[in-house]
C-alpha cells in the first residue's frame, strides 16, 4: 500500500477515535456475538461494572463498546471520556518514552546503575554491571521492596528518600542478574534517575514525547490533573471484598503514580497508542519514529511463562511477547485494587485491542474471554459464535461460585484466634522506618486494630502466629504485621522485610 493511502488510514482512524461513538468497520467481522453477550453478562451479574473495549484492524477501529458502570451507586455509565487507572500497563509508555529520549540524544542510551546514580554508594551489588536496559527487561536481578511500597502504596517519598532507597537495592535470591523476573522495581529505579537526567519529572517527559503527538488528550500521568479538568474516573471496586458493590478506599495519588504503574487514560486514547505501534510494525508513519517504535517491539529477554490464555516467550520494551491464535503478539496487562487493563497487538494480522475494567477479579477472567472473541471474529475462526456463548456461559457460573469462595474465605479468617501476648491497647503506637516514614497503629472505639500509614488504611484481624495479625493494606491482599515485644512493650514492627523501631 502507498505512504499516502497509509497515512490517509491512519487519519481516518484517529477521526473515528475522536468521535468516541460506537464503531464497526464495514469488513467481514460481525462483532455481535461478542456485543450481545457482554451487554447480558453486564445484565445477569449483580456487579454491573464498567468495560470499555476497542479493536483495531487494519487501521480502522472494527468494534467498540462500552458496558457497565464508572460509578455504581450513581449508575454513571462508561463511555468513551470515561478514564479507568492502566497499572502494569504504563510500562510500553514509559520504556519508550525512554528509547525516545535516548534517540533524541537528551540522555544515555544503556547507562549503567552506578553511572546512573554516581554519588550513591550500593554496597551489596556490583553497580557497573546492571544498566538501565536490565532495568527496563526485568533482568538487573535485584530486590528493593522499600522503594516498591513507597511509590506504588504509601505514597510517602520525596526525591531525597527515593535516592536512599534505590542505594538499599540488593540482590535477588530467587532471580540472579540475567534472569527475566518481573517486576516493577527497574522502572522505579529509572524514572528516579530521569527526573535529573531529562531535568523534568517523568510525567512530563512521558507526556511530551508520547502523549501529546499521539494525541492522547485525555490521558494522564497524575491523578490530580485529571481532577483538575473535571474528567470522569472510573471508581474502583472488587468481587473479593465484602461488599463488592462498595467503591474500594484505596485511590491513586499523585504520590502513587508511578513510572511502572501511572497513567489514567481512555479507551480511545489507548487506540492511537496501539495505533501507532501497528503503523510502525509496518513501516508507516506512527506519529513518532517509526524506528524507535520499532526497536520498543524487538524482545530483550526470555521467558517461559503463561497468564489465562496468553502465552509469553519473552519481554521486549514493556511488552511482553509471545504467539496467540497462531499470530505473533505483543501484550502487557495491568492489574491493581479495584482495576483490569489489557493492552495488546498482533503486528503482522494487524490487529489491536484495548479492554478496561474498574473491577479486579472477575474482569481477569472477563477480559481473556473478550480478547479471545474480538480477536477469534477479527481472524475469522470459523467456530468463534459458539466459543463465545460457551465462554461467557462459563464465566457466569465462575461469578456465582467467586461469591461463595469468598464468603467461605472471610469466615475462615474471621474464625482465627488472636495471639498477641499484651492487651491490645499496649500495641498502639507510632512506628518509624529511617526512609519509609511513619506508620501508626491505633485502637478504635470496637477495640479492633487499624494502621494508617500515607494514603494505606488497614484494620487489623488476627493471625495464628504468636505477636502477629493480619492486614490488608491493599484490599484482597493480605499482609503480616510481627510485632517485636521487650519488657511487655512492643518496640517494632515488620511486614515484608521491612522494620519499623516504635518512636512513643
């Protein structure tokens, strides 16, 4: 096909994007089987959250469509302004944005840790031989758990402290140096040290090299920005919680927002971003280098891994790599309290797919049946209808027993026996990590335990281990809280390797 003709189609494209209306391309595909049974899973299911779903083929938009809710109680439908959190799958942005940088010759192209942080002395690795490429490919086969807790949880950081806690990362027992583990640390770890290097913070970076020419208006690497506009965002919510029709308290902040899980955007947004790697993949004009959009493709490290229905083979620049339905793809999810993204594109079938959800349990499972109608309709399998209806089908009866597993699940924690050693008032108290701030933990009017620390809110239920309990800081997920007892006072406390000494 001519530059032009191509061009033309990638114009087209971005107009019917713009418009936000629902959108079929009049080629071969009938989307209906895929539309009908999502409006009735959204129907028969007592959690009507929202999803918004966009496939590309060709260059066009083929389907789109929105279902559910943003906000349950004010049954605020989805729509195309509608922002959902992505998570995990700001990874593809903020790795490019990088290799753009690097292209535009405003920093170092593969510089390693230590030339990264040349005042930071890192006593338990060799800093020389990690680089920023290991980094970003999950290979520096390194632990840092502070730094993870404090930019994508507590929120409690500011410049200095993140420079400490980068100097505490250490090696990775489980994964050795050249080994793919996944990770959010290498990007935690790269966006501290692209704040001085491109001399802006990484939003704005991210937002003028990738944003802006894609012409992603209303996409946002910080929550307060989105606020400030008066944009719609979806509220958060999960089938595991005891009310799942309950928004979750766990928001993002700006203080959360981070490089390896920090954007609010849309599903039109995130077409011209899957646009632009489907042109370049070709060799189209993307909006951006083609090359560098290109090379962001190429896999890096390998793996042998699967998640649901997606087999991975690999990780190139924030993508995952592999082979779906018989085609090359490339992919990143994210995942996080209260959200489900899916970001994916198959370079030679031309395809591309965008599903959001303001839901995270039920909308993994929901999603890889979505994923495998849009993308079984757009290659016209031939047996694709009635995949669709069995998959759905399934779904439902998973919903339903979902709600028992979790009721069954709370009762055995609420039947655990507590095995603090002092009365609970004596744990109450101020404790302090030299980097990572101070967590408090209170005795509320019920005599029950809750600890605040930054933006994270937990209350306590017990543990069967001696001077432990158990918490959920991020809703779903439970952590162990140890407490250390001397005198009859406790003096610390641990969770997750990290010590906090009592301060009052």
């Amino acid at each position: 096909m001519p530059r032009s003709a191509l061009f033309q189609g990638l114009a087209a494209c971005l107009l019917a994007l713009a418009s936000g209306a629902h959108a079929q391309s009049p080629a071969a595909a009938d989307f209906t089987p895929l539309d009908r049974e999502l409006r009735a899973f959204k129907q028969d299911t007592a959690l009507p959250t929202g999803t918004a779903v966009i496939l590309l083929k060709d260059g066009k938009v083929a389907f789109e469509g929105y279902y559910g809710n943003a906000d349950l109680a004010r049954q605020r439908p989805v729509d195309p302004q509608t922002l959902f959190y992505i998570a995990s799958a700001t990874k593809p942005m903020f790795a490019l944005d990088v290799l753009l940088a690097a292209h535009e010759s405003r920093m170092p192209a593969d510089p390693s840790l230590q030339a990264m942080f040349p005042g930071l002395v890192f006593p338990d690795l060799d800093a020389n031989r990690i680089h920023l490429r290991d980094l970003l490919v999950h290979t520096s086969g390194i632990a840092n758990p502070g730094l993870g807790w404090a930019t994508a949880f507590s929120g409690v950081h500011d410049a200095g402290s993140l420079r400490a806690l980068v100097a505490q990362s250490r090696p990775d027992p489980d994964a050795p140096f050249g080994r793919f583990d996944y990770s959010n640390l290498g990007y935690n770890i790269a966006s501290a040290w692209m704040d001085r290097a491109d001399g802006r913070p990484w939003q704005d970076s991210m937002h003028a090299r990738v944003f802006a020419p894609l012409g992603m208006r209303h996409t946002t690497a910080r929550a307060s920005e989105a606020e400030a506009r008066g944009w719609t965002v979806a509220l958060p919510y999960s089938a595991r919680t005891a009310a799942p029709s309950t928004p979750l308290y766990l928001r993002k902040t700006d203080a959360t927002m981070h490089a390896a899980g920090g954007v609010l955007s849309t599903a039109p947004d995130l077409a011209r971003f899957l646009l632009a790697q489907l042109a370049a993949a070709r060799g189209a004009p993307a909006g951006l280098p083609t090359e560098v959009l290109r090379a962001s493709q190429v896999r890096q490290a390998t793996t042998e891994d699967r998640y649901l229905d997606f087999a991975r083979d690999g990780y190139a620049w924030g993508w995952y790599t592999g082979s779906y339905k018989g085609q090359s793809m490339r992919h990143h999810f994210g995942s996080f309290a209260g959200f489900h993204a899916h970001l994916s594109f198959m370079p030679e079938a031309g395809l591309g797919l965008v599903v959001l959800n303001n839901e995270d349990v039920l909308s993994a499972r929901l999603t890889a049946a979505i994923a495998d109608a849009a993308y079984g309709l757009a290659l016209g399998e031939a047996d694709a209808p009635t995949a669709i209806a069995g998959r759905f089908a399934s779904l439902r009866q998973d919903a339903g027993r979902l709600r028992e597993a979790v009721d069954q699940q709370r009762a055995k924690l609420a039947a655990r026996a507590w095995r603090l050693g002092l009365p609970r008032a004596a744990y109450a108290g101020r404790y302090r990590h030299p980097l990572l701030g101070t967590l408090e933990v209170r005795l509320r009017d019920d005599a029950s335990l809750a600890i605040d620390w930054g933006v994270l809110h937990a209350v306590a239920s017990a543990f069967d281990e001696a001077e432990r309990m158990r918490v959920e800081f991020v809703p779903g997920s439970g952590q162990v809280v140890a407490f250390e007892v001397a005198a009859d006072r406790p003096t610390a406390l641990t969770f997750d390797g990290l010590r906090f000494t009592r301060v009052d």
